[in-house]
C-alpha cells in the first residue's frame, strides 16, 4: 500500500542531533538559575518542550512546580522564578505584574526569562518601562528546528503567518536565518538555492550574510542536501485554502494534529479516555496510509486486520503443538506477540480514526463540498458555487468554512465581482455577527478576499505611480501599490502549468499517475509544480511568464554555489522551506514526486497548516 522508494532513492540525515542540541541548551538555561526553581511556561510552548524534554528532565535540573503563563495571579511560595516564554509583550506585562507584586510586599526572588527562540528588543523596552529591568535577568533558548518526523521540521511559529503576512512584521525573518544557519552547519553547505517571494528573499539574504560572517565553519565539508528551496505562503493560498483528501490531511482538519501528535477522543479510543498519539513514521501502521486518498484507507486496513487475525491463529497453535512450558509460553507472548499486539492497537484506533472521520463527514456532506471546490478549481459553474456558500453561510454552518470558501472564490476569479462581494460580506454579517467586520478587512489586505476593480482604472494608477518612482529609495512606494494592487492571476498560472488535469475516463486514485490525486485528481498544487518546474530546469528560466503572473518577478531567486563536493547522492535531496505554514497535502504530493522521480524531499516549515488555521490567523473573532 504505501509506495516503496526507489532502491536508488538516497538517505535522509538524522535529524535526533537538533533535539539533544535543544535539550542541552535548556539543561544549561535552568543550571544558571542554581537550586530550586518554578518554571513559567507559556501554552504555545508546552507542547514543543514535551517533545524535547519532558517533566522528568526538567525535575532532575530541580525544577520544582509547573505554571501555565495565563491572565490570572500564580502564587509560587518558590524563591526563584524562571519564565519560558515567546518574545510578546503580554507576557512582559505578566511577568512584570508578578515582579512588582512582589516589591510591593516587600519579597525578595530571583527571576530568569528564557525567550524563545530569540529575545526582541521591544520586550527589554516593555520591562525597562515597568521598572523591572534590573530585576530579571534574560536569556536566550535558541531553539527553533522540531522534528516532526524522518522528514518533517517544525518551527512551531504558527503567528509567523499572521505576523508576516497581514501585518507586515519582519521580526522572524532572523530566526529563519538561523535556523538555515544551524542546518548549513551540521549539515555541510547547500550548493543550490532557489526561492519565491519577498520573505523567502530577504531570509536568504540574512542566511547568506550570517554564512560569510562564519565562513571557516562549513568550508570543506561534504553537502549533506544538494538543493534548498524557499517559498512565501502567499505564492501559493489556493493550497492550502483547499479540503485535504489525503489521510494525514484528513486527520488534521478532522482532529487537529498539534506538534507532531493528535489527540483521539472516546469516539475514536472505542472507550471512555481519549488517548494522544504520535503521528510519524515510527507508527507502522499509520506510515502506510498517511499519504493515501481516503477513499483507499478503509479497504487497506481491513485487509491488514484479517491479515492480523490469520498471523495470530498461526503463530499460537504452532506454539503450543510443540508443548511449550509456562516459562516458554510467557516469553513467546511478551516477544513475538508484542509486535502483533502493538499493531493491532494501532489498527483499532487508525480504524475508529476512519469511522469517526466519516460521520463527521457525512453530516457535512463531504461530497458536495468537494465538487463545489472543484468547480471553483476548473473555474466552471461558478453562479452554482457562489449559491451554494450562501446557502452555507444561511446555514450557519460554520464561519470559519464559509469564510474559507469565499476565499477560495475571490483567489481562483481574481477577485468578486463588487456586487456579490457586497451581498456576500452582508450576508456573512447578518449570519455570524458583526464582530467580524474587521476579519474582511484583514482578508482584504493579505489578498485572500478582494473585490475586482475595474482593470483600467488599475493599470491607470500603476502606470502613474511606476513613472513617479524611478530610484530604488522609493521603492516602498511601489511595494505599497503592488500590494494594493495583487492579482491572484490564477487561471491564468493554471493553465501555463497545467494544475487541472485532463483526464480520460475515471481518474485512478488507487495507482496516482500524479500529484493532483492529493485533491482527488482534480488539481496538482501550485507550490508543487513550482518545485517540481524548477528542479527539472535548475533554475526559473523558461518559467519567467508563470513569476511575472505570481506578482513575484524581482523575487525569484537562485544561488548556485556549485559545489564539487556534492555527491551525487546529496544533490538528490531536497530541501523545502514553507514560509508561513505548509500542509499535509503539500508533503504527500512532494513525497509522491519524490519517488517518482528518485529525490528525496525534507520539509522545513514555520508550522504546519491548513484552512482552518489559515482563516482563524486571519480572524478578528477569537473562537
């Protein structure tokens, strides 16, 4: 079921070497802080500090009680205090309440703050303001690469989107830059270098400069990964705008996967505890299926259940006909049929995963979502789908899905049309309430939700504004219009890259022939023809009309170094950096190319994403 790689395909790097480097700098962090201490961990943090160093390491560095950094006062009796939290003024604020609380009765601890991964210069303003500057001593926790999985690496920056992208906040580029930094230093230098977009240029730009300022560290290694490629959010929503098919797809925006793991309630546990598991590829059963079209599941895993009942009646009669003694019986139990038993309980749950997800399925009605996205996709009966969101927004179904697929209407038709921009904004207000308003303007402004101008008055306003501003030093200027301005050109780039198949007869899902059966055959993604364009060209020439129609023209890049040291091996793996979140449908069809082609893909994203998430970065109204 799940596609072998080639023989020829090449090793991925052990990336268990960015977890020790985590935990160790933690251990040295909490050692600074010498005896008994409490620790304040803000809830972004809990779940990556889990997966790098769990309670017990924590209690062995005498790291006495946990608090959860919330709107409400901690009453620690301990007589030092370390907070672990992300560089936001909030949670100066908070700190610097606790701390003054205590001045004012007259108490007397130490205080740490660990920001991570990096402390902003705004955060030592906002404790100087609170007159707590000298009291707390700050440091660094550097820790910004997560592995997910054999070849998935999390930043765990879900506000990168948001911060980036609607509100222009350049403040993670750094931390981009470093975390490449740290992967060119254990890994060996990447020869090769494309990327897209104005975040992924100016990250490469900060990554090169800190590459010169270090130069003798990587020169004369070996490359461990031949090519890296950086791409914005934003040269790719309908992506991620986009229902996932794919199981693991399916699982995260049916449970929600968080930091590599998803909790499955009682529905799914067929018990009354819900039950957190590990999603990766350590999960035998789970790495079979993760990257199949749902509709291939069900069937795989009943035949590996009859396939389990048939290994357990064999093995144990055998056994017992040879006459085993209790001591013999015992020891075959705990040793061969450990393995059985550990898949049989994964099967159960993948399989109550299954069920669950389609009832809920069924009760949305799953099918006709799809074609309608579909339709949106093709560009056909678009008066049908337009109906059919208001008829979605007049139910009430759910905000955030009716706000993503009027999203994925405005981006495929390059905008609404004014009035049913209007009638739809107006609908979706009487609907869900007029707290949203500001939602549509922050959709406004990141480009996922436009009204169409009238195109010549457009063009008019940007021939004016390119004959004012010739020197580079005005360039802002022009940055604002573009951005005034984006096109989402969709169709257009569809048809130059061939998204939507054309497909004789029933397009086959259980034998894919590409990646477009991530989206049941309907739709290849964007970013991944992207890659897939420019690896086979080892540049951007001859996709010059498909990066002027993404906005992108001064923003495509490639940095060729090449190297002699690169391997052969080496240059067949890939390294694909999602600025801004990537989804679980992006990296099935990235490891579907993979192995059609005999690369190997690593991911490395600022979070992992899908539409809700997407949507509620966007919203004003906190769920």
């Amino acid at each position: 079921m799940a596609f072998p790689h080639r023989p020829d395909a090449p090793e991925l790097p052990d990336f268990s070497m960015l977890k020790r480097l985590a935990r160790d700098q933690l251990i040295y962090l909490l050692e600074q802080l010498p005896g008994k201490k409490d620790l304040f961990i803000e809830a972004d943090l809990m779940s990556p500090l889990d997966r790098i160093a769990n309670v017990s390491i924590l209690k062995q560095h005498e790291v006495d009680k946990l608090y959860k950094v919330e709107n409400k006062p901690a009453f620690s009796s301990s007589e030092q205090l370390c907070f672990l939290v992300r560089p936001r003024i909030k949670n100066m604020r908070y700190i610097a309440n606790l701390v003054n609380a205590d001045k004012m009765a007259g108490r007397t601890r130490k205080y740490k703050v660990i920001f991570s991964p990096q402390k902003f210069y705004a955060c030592e303003m906002v404790l100087e303001e609170e007159g707590i500057y000298g009291d707390v001593s700050c440091d660094e926790w550097a820790f910004s690469l997560l592995p997910l999985d054999v070849d998935l690496l999390s930043m765990e920056l879900p506000e990168f989107f948001r911060d980036y992208f609607l509100e222009g906040d350049q403040c993670w580029i750094n931390t981009v830059a470093q975390a490449l930094h740290l992967l060119s230093t254990l890994y060996g230098p990447f020869p090769n270098c494309y990327g897209i977009g104005r975040c992924a240029k100016m990250s490469h730009e900060l990554w090169r400069k800190l590459g010169e300022e270090e130069d003798g560290e990587t020169k004369g290694r070996r490359p461990e990964i031949g090519h890296v490629f950086l791409l914005d959010r934003d040269v790719d929503f309908v992506t991620a705008l986009c229902s996932q098919v794919v199981y693991e797809g399916l699982v995260d925006d049916t449970f929600r996967v968080k930091c590599g793991s998803v909790d499955f309630g009682p529905e799914v546990t067929s018990s009354d505890k819900s039950l957190k598991v590990l999603l990766n590829a350590e999960d035998k059963v789970f790495n079979e299926i993760r990257n199949e079209h749902f509709s291939n599941v069900f069937g795989f895993l009943s035949q590996k259940a009859r396939n389990l009942q048939a290994q357990y009646d064999v093995r144990l009669p055998a056994q017992r006909r040879r006459g085993m003694d209790i001591k013999q019986m015992k020891n075959f139990v705990s040793q061969e049929l450990k393995g059985l038993k550990q898949e049989h309980r994964l099967l159960s749950l993948h399989i109550g995963a299954c069920e669950s997800i389609m009832k809920k399925k069924t009760k949305q009605d799953f099918q006709e979502l799809i074609k309608t996205e579909h339709a949106l996709l093709e560009g056909f009966s678009i008066r049908e789908s337009t109906n059919y969101i208001e008829e979605h927004i007049d139910r009430q179904v759910s905000p955030i899905e009716s706000l993503r697929l009027m999203c994925l209407l405005s981006i495929t038709e390059n905008g609404l049309i004014p009035k049913d921009y209007r009638s739809l904004k107006t609908q979706y207000l009487q609907s869900y309430g007029p707290e949203h308003l500001l939602t549509f303007s922050n959709l406004r402004r990141a480009g996922l939700l436009t009204e169409q101008a009238p195109g010549d008055t457009l063009t008019a306003v940007e021939s004016k504004v390119s004959k004012l501003v010739t020197d580079k030093a005005a360039g802002k200027i022009t940055d604002a219009f573009s951005s005034l301005a984006k096109r989402s050109n969709f169709r257009a780039i569809s048809k130059k890259l061939n998204l939507i198949p054309r497909v004789d007869g029933e397009y086959d899902l259980k034998v894919p022939r590409d990646m477009a059966y991530v989206f049941s055959g309907a739709y290849v993604p964007l970013s991944c023809r992207i890659i897939e364009q420019v690896l086979e060209r080892q540049s951007w020439q001859g996709l010059d009309e498909v990066v002027r129609l993404l906005n992108c023209s001064e923003l495509a890049f490639t940095d060729m170094t090449k190297e002699d040291k690169a391997s052969s091996e080496s240059l067949r793996l890939i390294l694909v950096v999602f600025l801004g979140g990537c989804t679980f449908s992006e990296i099935s069809a990235l490891r579907f190319l993979g192995r059609e082609k005999g690369y190997r893909f690593i991911f490395l994203t600022t979070a992992v994403t899908n539409s809700a998430r997407l949507m509620e970065a966007m919203s004003e109204v906190k769920a």
